[in-house]
C-alpha cells in the first residue's frame, strides 16, 4: 500500500529589495471590526495591526482585526515596552517588498476535507479556497500548513493536490505592480514508507507550531468557562506531546521552547500570579505562533523577563 503524508506546507518568501514603501493607511472606522477588515471583491485593504496596552482592553476583538486584515497583534504590558513594538512594527512597513498577498488554490477533483491549520484569514468554497497572508518584508518567510484528504489511489503515479496562485501587488522602482505566480502542488507518493516513519521534519516542525497555538485557544476557553485546572490540564498535555515531537522535527528548540512556555503558562495558572495578563498573553501569542511568527513571539518573550524599572515616588527618585 502507499503512504502520503496528511499535510503540506507551502513556504513563500520574497526577495532582498534595496526598495522602500511608503506605510499605508489602515481601517480607521468601522462598526463590525473583524468583517470589514477583510478585503472584498475588487478592492485592496490595508493591513492592520492591533496593539493592545496594559490590562482594559478587549484582547479578542483585536486578534479578530488583525487576524482578518493579514496584520499582528501585540500585547504591550507595560508603556517601557511600547517604544520597542512600534519600532519592530515601522521598522517592518519600511521593509516591506510586497503587498497585500493572497492565495488562491483550486483543488484537484477528488480532494476532500480541506482544512488550514495555521491561523490565517480564508475562505473554503467547494473546490476553491483562498487565504489571506497580508504584507511581506525584504526576504520574509510564512508558512500555510494544511490538511486533506486524498482520492484512493490507484497506482504509484505522484497525485495534483492543487493548482496554486498567488497574487500580490510588487513595490518596484517607485511604483506599485500587481502581479501573479502560478504552480501545480504535487504529492509524492512512495511505497517504501516505514511505519516507523515520524514524518517530514519541516512539516512535523509546523505542525508541533501551530498545536502550541491552539493549545494557548483552548486554554483560553477553558478560563472563559472559570475552569482554571482544565485550562491548566490542557497546557500540560500539549507540553508533553511538544517535547515527545522535539526530536523529529527539523528544529529541536523551538518544539522544545514552546514545551517550556506552555509550562511557565501552567504554573502560572496554578498560581494565580495574574490570569487577566496571562490570558492576554496566551490570546497574543497564540496569534503570532498560528501565523508562523516565532520572531515576534520571541521579542514579546524577552519584553516581559526583563525586569521594570522602578516607579518615580513622586520626589523625582525611584
């Protein structure tokens, strides 16, 4: 019998450019944030990144802004860290090379049970889906990990997955150019698969990613129902299952860093240190690790462990 492997993951980056963007304008009104964010036939929006600062705020509704006009969300727990998110952020529209990308794949006949696991905004429509990636910088890199199941197979002829497009608008010389790229996704197919075969170690990689991320969702639901040892429990097997899959997956410490934030995020919980914060965090950082934002989440990481500077007593000394 042949094996495929259930999941492919379509890397795209975009080249170094000497050139640089002007930022653009993003949503400044609207009265249903996360629909209106979304781009509709015939018109291109902006991207938007949703920053959100100490602890009143509606971590939620941002995520579903972001998330569905392709931008970041950013959790600023404190005013000292502001000033370095917002240079993270220009620094980024400064860079940018392309804008506005989109996917679209038409599936091959036969292809059923598409799913996206990573946590972009798209549209499933029969055989057709399309998914959001938003803004790319100079030699930026994100992942569409994805799901489906494959017609039986009748022989060990490689099968069409999908036929991809990806549109965008290219910042060149000044100007801005709306172009295309096409290309056939093919799966292999072998029949020389080892049931002791753990799998592609990118694709394991991506998929131990993005189940950090939904474990930070679901934990986030179960403090939603006030049930602060299901959320705790739910943190604690996905950190199991994260440092079982380490040692297959193309890059080791990340599976393994995650292990140990979903931890910090247990204990936490158990503590009760501060699960509005904690909360908050978990909703930010399940955001950016769904998109395939290891950097950010990294930088938001090392915010945090630093230690705040002591408060002025009002005598102008701390």
């Amino acid at each position: 019998t042949a094996e495929l492997c259930p999941h492919t993951v379509v890397q795209l980056a975009f080249p170094p450019s000497s050139r640089q963007s002007t930022p653009s304008t993003g949503i400044t009104k609207t009265t249903s944030p996360p629909a209106s964010s979304q781009r509709c036939a015939g018109y291109w929006l902006a991207g938007t990144t949703c920053l959100g600062l100490g602890a009143s705020f509606a971590e939620d509704l941002l995520k579903s802004i972001a998330t569905a006009a392709g931008g970041r969300f950013h959790y600023i727990e404190s005013p000292e860290h502001a000033p370095e998110v917002f240079r993270e952020e220009l620094g980024g529209l400064l860079a940018v090379v392309a804008q506005n990308v989109e996917i679209e794949m038409n599936f091959a006949d036969g292809v059923t049970g598409v799913a996206q696991l990573t946590g972009y905004s798209w549209k499933l429509d029969s055989e057709k889906c399309r998914i959001i990636l938003g803004d790319f910088g100079a030699g930026q890199v994100k992942h569409v990990l994805l799901a489906a199941q494959l017609p039986a197979l009748t022989d060990l002829s490689d099968v069409l997955l999908a036929s991809l497009r990806m549109n965008y608008a290219a910042i060149e010389d000044d100007s801005v150019q709306i172009k295309s790229l096409k290309q056939d996704l093919i799966v292999g197919v072998t029949d020389k698969a080892s049931p002791d075969d753990a799998g592609d170690p990118d694709v394991l990689l991506h998929i131990g990613i993005q189940a950090a991320a939904q474990a930070r969702k679901q934990a986030v639901d179960q403090l939603d129902q006030g049930d602060i040892a299901g959320a705790t429990k739910v943190l604690e097997d996905r950190r199991d299952e994260l440092r079982r899959m380490a040692p297959n997956a193309s890059a080791p410490e990340l599976l393994t860093n995650e292990a140990s934030e979903l931890d910090r995020r247990a204990r936490e919980l158990k503590e009760e240190q501060d699960i509005v914060s904690s909360r908050k965090f978990m909703v930010a950082e399940g955001t950016a690790m769904s998109q395939s934002n290891v950097s950010g989440t990294r930088s938001a990481r090392q915010r945090r462990s630093r230690p705040r500077p002591p408060k002025d007593n009002g005598t102008g000394n701390a």
